[in-house]
DNA sequence: GTCGATATTTTGGCATGCCAAAATGATCCG
DNA sequence: CGGATCATTTTGGCATGCCAAAATATCGAC
C-alpha cells in the first residue's frame, strides 16, 4: 500500500470507504432471501414496525428497502398502501417469463460474440455435469447449478443493464421455477436443452443461441404452469 | 353511486382512498421529468437538503424518491454515497438500447397476437401521420410522436411486466435519444422504419414485426452514437 | 510556494416522534 | 340477532434531530 500519514492509515483501518453500502441495500438483500425462500410467505402481510424490531433496526431503512423490492415487485402495496408480500398469478408469471426469455435470448446473442473461450467451456462443462449428476442432485441443488447455468450466460454477454434486468425478472420468477423444478417431471428436457444451449453458444451460433434459449425459457413456462395446476407431489 | 351513510359519504369527498400515491412517489416522477428535460444536469451532485427544501418537502420522502431512481439508473451514487444525476456513458447506453430493442421486439411479437385492429390500425395512423408532418414538426413534437409510437406498440402487447421494463430503459434513453433526434440527420430512415414495423404489425407477421423493430432499433443506436461523436449543429 | 496534517463544515444515514387514515372492536338501534 | 355507527387501536407517511464520515478550509513546516 502507498505510504500514508500514521492517522490517516489508522482511519482507513477503522472504516473502509471502498463499497459501502447502506443498511436499506443490505436490508433489501436479506428480505429478497426470506420472500425466495417463502420464510416470508406470498400474500403476507407487511407490518413495518414488527418486522423493523425483528430485523433490529428502525423503520426508515426498512422502508427504503421496501421500495426496492417494489421495485423489483418482490413486495406489492395494497389500494391503502399496505405492504406486502407479492404472490403474482399464474398470467403473470408466464409474461414475467417471457420478458426474461426476451432477455435471455439477447445475452445468448452477445455471449456468442462477447465470451472468451473459457466462459464458453466452462458453460458447456457445467452443462454436462448438470446432465451427469442429474438424478443423485437434491432439488435445491440441481436448481441453484440451473440458475448458475443461466446467470452465467448472462455474465458472458459482458452488458451490465442487461445482466441486472435480468437478475431482476430472475428473482421475480425464482419461487415459482423452484417449484416447478422440484417437481422432476421434466428434467430430462430440460438438461438436453441446457446441451443445446451450450452447443449454440460453443459455435458462437448467435441465432441458434438466441432460438435454443427462447424455447427452453418456453418449456420453464410450461412447467411452471403445470405445477400451478397440479401443485402436490413433492 | 351506491348508497351510504352520511358519514362514510362525507369521509369518502374528503379523503380518496384510491389509488393513493404517497410522496416519495410523485417526487419520483418530478425528479424524472426534471432529469430528463435536462432541468438536473447529466453528473451534477446531488444535495438531498437543499433539493427537499426547493421541493418544499422533507429529506425523508426524497431519499425514497431517489431510491426510487437509482433503481433505474437515472441517479447514480459515488463510491461514499454521494447521489448525483446518471450521465452514462456511450458504451452503457449502446449496451441499454440493445436491451430496449430486445424489449421492443418482444412487445412486436406479442402485439401481433394480443393487440385489437383498432390499435394497430391506430399504430398505423400514427406512423403515416408522422411521415406526413416530418417537416413541418417541431424537434420536440416529433420526438414525442416517436415515443409514442414506440410505447403504443408496448401497451398494444399486454403485457404489463414487459411494459414497467420498457418504460424503465426508455427512461434511461429519452435524454440521449432526444439529443439525437434533434439532428434531423435520419429523420427520413426513421419514418420508412416506422412504416415497415407498421405493415408488419398490421400484417400480424410476428417475426416480420420483431425483426423491424430491432433494426430500428439498431438504427437509434447509430444514430446515438453519432450524435456522441459530432455534438453541434441544432 | 507546495505539500501534508489538522480543524471546521457539510453531507448522508439512521432513529425517533407525531399525525392522519385505515383497520378493528365495542355499542346501540332495528 | 344483524347491521350500521361510533370509539379505539394500529399502521404507514412524513418531519425532525443527531451522529459519523466525507469534503473543505485552515494552518504550519519545509
């Protein structure tokens, strides 16, 4: 490091500039997790200052933090402004999952063009292994290496705005997609077209790329609208 | 209207509960409108105390207003929190037209299979109505023209997901897009474009519709591009 | 005169408090 | 009893105040 006066080091110890974030971020981060995980259940409501005393802050970052998961449409207001947990339809979810579909099929396109090949490889190998691993995976597994898939073909299209609007359709779909993907009916599809996939982009095929995605986000959206309408099972 | 009682009637005057809109809200979008009309410059900082007191209004509602526009980029925040208004650069703004485009052409496949006649025919008045007015049309009036064309191809997908996100990139673009439009340079291009999405769209030809829009599209993004490189003249 | 240390001011983050409006519960009349 | 009316409590919206950290100004040494 450069040489610094003895107080000014002693200060950049203590208290590091770089990356800091605020507690509505953080906040915002931690409820994202519990809505994902259902420890907040869809359609709850949001009492501001219960969950404020349970999170052990005060009320105004959780409400900073409670427009950002508006934002992201994690949270829903009622007509008299009361917060809570989103719980969208099942139409709703199919035009979220075409939305994300649009943009995965772009990312797809600008990988093709934009990923070294190592991220290609590594996208093809993770495919395979997905593949291989198939049946021993516990659902969370599987699930957590299906979105990795996904996220990093994003990663490879190098363009920011891109990949966050994705991760925010992503975790606006996340619940429904875990529990459409626990229930194992169609993970053989699934994995031939993460093959497919890998192959498009592998050949820096952009077309094909872009078309292998937009079907396989088809078939999320079917299975998603099977397990609205045949929930048990698992 | 249904009948009441005398009290809840004389409540109901004084104070609509629908869709009430909290302040942070309206700041929002005053802040926007201010941003994009360039009334907030492009970089300048931001001081949370001093705009509240010219907004007449507390720090509190507009620090969730401005959480409210770093989630969609139009107030940026440095490295120690410091909020000032976005000023992307070239490369991110290619990188959000991109995704605009991906957004748009989505919205044209949709649009074929959702919308009614009378909105494409209307869509189709729209783009013949601006070729015919081309020259005489002020920058402005022409630019808001094209806007709307756009955003009236989004609503005619309903698709409302599709429709937040595209409104949220068009944000983003309108202050570089408008720039650009100024200079007449394309005007002509433009207007041939929005014919072909037209006749497309009026054809119910999803992929004819998609491809149109995004090599429109690709269009804007030259032509942002451009206007980067060569500022002057309008 | 310039650079660096230190004092001062400014700024954003968070907590707290108050208020109006909505939800809830008690009450009274039919 | 049932339903409307009124009292009570709860809740979210906003303003205010304090604090730590960053920015700026001040000063001093070389």
């Amino acid at each position: 490091m450069t040489d610094r006066s003895p107080l000014a080091e002693s200060l950049a110890e203590l208290g590091p500039i770089e990356g800091r974030r605020t507690l509505a971020a953080e906040i915002a981060d931690r409820l994202r997790d519990l809505i994902l995980l259902e420890r907040l259940a869809p359609g709850a409501p949001i009492r501001e200052r219960d969950l404020a005393e349970a999170l052990g802050i005060s009320r105004t970052p959780l409400r900073e933090a409670l427009r950002i998961l508006e934002m992201d449409e994690l949270v829903t207001y009622s007509a008299t402004r009361r917060p809570m947990v989103a719980d969208p339809d099942v139409t709703t979810l199919a035009q979220n999952l075409r939305v994300l579909g649009a943009l995965e099929a772009l990312a797809g396109e600008e990988a093709c063009a934009q990923a070294t090949d190592a991220e290609l490889a590594a996208l093809a190998a993770a495919a395979r292994e997905m593949a291989e691993r198939s049946d021993s995976d516990e659902p969370l597994a599987f699930f957590r290496r299906d979105m990795a898939f996904h996220s990093g073909i994003v990663e490879a299209a190098r363009n920011p705005p891109l990949l966050r609007a994705h991760a925010q359709f992503n975790a606006r779909l996340w619940r429904a997609r875990f529990i459409s993907s626990r229930r194992r009916l169609k993970r053989a599809r699934t994995l031939e077209e993460h093959l497919d996939i890998a192959a498009a982009l592998s050949a820096r095929d952009a077309a094909a790329s872009a078309a292998a995605l937009r079907t396989h986000l088809g078939t999320a959206a079917d299975n998603v609208a099977a397990a609205r309408h045949d929930p048990g099972e698992d």
